[in-house]
C-alpha cells in the first residue's frame, strides 16, 4: 500500500470551498512549545508521478506538528470530494526511532499497514525540503520502510452505508467550507482515529470577540494581521462508535473542543481544549495563506 500514492475512483466533484490554503497554529507554556502546519491543494495529473486519476480530483491535506524539539509527526490524507478519505498516512518521528501508520479507505472496510525506521525526528528535520510547500507526503516517506503489521478493519454497523469518513485533521478545513455561520448551524461527520471511530458535530453556539494576530503570507510578500474579530464559536461535540480503545484528539488537544472561525475568511482563529497533563489550553492562528 504506502507503495504509490492513492488513486481516485470517483466521478469529478467540486472540491470544498474551504477559503485559505495553508495555515499554522501554535502554543507555549512554560513546559514547551507546540506547533502546527497544514497545507491544502488539489491533486491533478503528474502529481505526484502521475499515479493521481485527473478524473477524479483530490483535496490533498499535508500538515507537519512538533510537540518540544524532540516529536516530530507528519500526516498527509487524500479526500474525495463526493464526501470521503481515500487514504491518509501518519508518521511519528521520536528521539530514537520512527513509526507509519497508513490507511486505504474502500467499500465498508480499511485496509490497514504499519510501517517502522530508525529514523529520528531529528534526522528528518534536518531535510531541507522539510517544511517547504513541496515537501513529500507522510506515505512518500515511509514508503521503503519495512513493514511490521498489516491487516483490515471493518466499519461499524453504527456507521451509515453512505456515510463518508474523514480524519480529525481533516475536520479543520471541513468546518471552513461547511455551512456554519449562525447560532444553532451544525454539521456531522464520522471520524476515524488509529483505533476508533468517532461521530463529531459541530455546532455554531454564538459569537466571541477575539483579539486575532497573524501572519499573512502571499505571493508578493506577507503582512501582519492585527484585528478585533466577532468569531464564530463552534462546538465539537464526540460521540464514540462503539468502545473506543483510546479518547478523541485534534491538534493535541482533547475534548471538550471549541473552535473560533472568521466568518469571513474562514480562518481558524483558535482551537480550545484540554492538553494532556496541562489541563485546559489553546492553540492559535500564527500564520496563514488564503485561497486564490
């Protein structure tokens, strides 16, 4: 499987109108530093190796996060637009060594592989293409890696036969193209983690003037963002799908989650939640690239 990038099977949909291309959020505390990059585009013919179907176009989802100096992890995760992954890949580079974890979504199933290196999060850092916008996907990393486990998972009965899953990160683009703009505006998606299925609805409970400072970068240059905004306020409600083997998390943040949206730009301001062993925290928009 982490052999080739995914191909599409499904006729051409018009993607998600999500409004920016590329964001970084982070936080800091006196015990450390987190940070994270997510990058959108859209697959098209040649990219990469000319392994994607142009007929049926892709949103693309690469996003990089650090944890300190010594967590590295890069996920990539390919979305049909008829409402669904096609596959995704997580790679988590550690002091000592690295693990793949990468799934192929197909009819009622996922086809699950475990990849290991060794790999450390400070070998692949050190890459020079690392952060850059062509960096190379999770599955392109590890894809000479030896494989460790392999196996299939079948979806839950709970899940409807036409529901679509997404990944957790995935959920950040999906709210800003997602209808959200009043009070008691909702939207549900079925989640898969690397052990459980969740149910996640977002919910619009009011507005929060937020004091927003970023960085916003275009192809002329970048300018700093400095604004008093009326956010939106979105709750993300988790429902698990059966016994899940561990809890709920976004951005290394665990429920309850909370979302700060720009109505306009549809820029993820904030993202609130519980950090492990820290207790409440937030992480918050640091720089941005708008959709052209």
């Amino acid at each position: 499987m982490a052999g080739g990038e995914p191909v599409a099977h499904s006729p051409a949909t018009a993607l998600p109108v999500v409004g920016w291309q590329a964001v970084t959020l982070s936080a800091s505390n006196l015990l450390g530093s987190a940070v994270s990059r997510i990058r959108l585009h859209e697959a098209a013919a040649g990219e990469p190796a000319g392994q994607v179907n142009a007929g049926g176009p892709l949103l693309v989802l690469l996003a990089d996060n650090r944890v300190g100096r010594q967590n590295l992890e890069r996920l990539s995760a390919w979305y049909d637009p008829a409402g669904t992954l096609v596959q995704r890949c997580r790679v988590g580079f550690g002091r000592s060594d690295s693990r793949a974890k990468c799934y192929r979504y197909e009819d009622r199933g996922i086809l699950r592989e475990r990849r290991e290196s060794d790999l450390t999060a400070a070998d692949i850092a050190s890459q020079p293409d690392w952060t850059r916008d062509g960096a190379r996907s999770a599955l392109a990393l590890a894809r000479d890696w030896p494989v460790s486990s392999s196996g299939r998972l079948r979806l839950p009965d709970a899940i409807p036969e036409n529901a679509g899953l997404i990944s957790p990160t995935l959920l950040l683009p999906l709210a800003s193209a997602a209808p959200l703009q009043a009070s008691g505006d909702s939207k549900a998606f079925f989640v898969h983690t690397d052990h459980d299925f969740f149910r996640v609805t977002l919910t619009v409970t009011g507005r929060e003037p937020v004091a927003a400072e970023y960085r916003l970068d275009t192809d002329t240059g970048s300018q700093q963002i400095r604004n008093r905004i009326e956010a939106l306020v979105i709750r993300l409600e988790t429902t698990p799908i059966g016994d899940p083997e561990n809890g709920f998390e976004l951005l290394g943040l665990r429920p309850p989650l909370t979302l700060l949206l720009d109505p306009a730009t549809r820029l993820p301001l904030a993202l609130r939640g519980d950090a492990p062993r820290l207790g409440p925290g937030e992480i918050r928009l640091e720089a941005a690239r708008l959709s052209e």
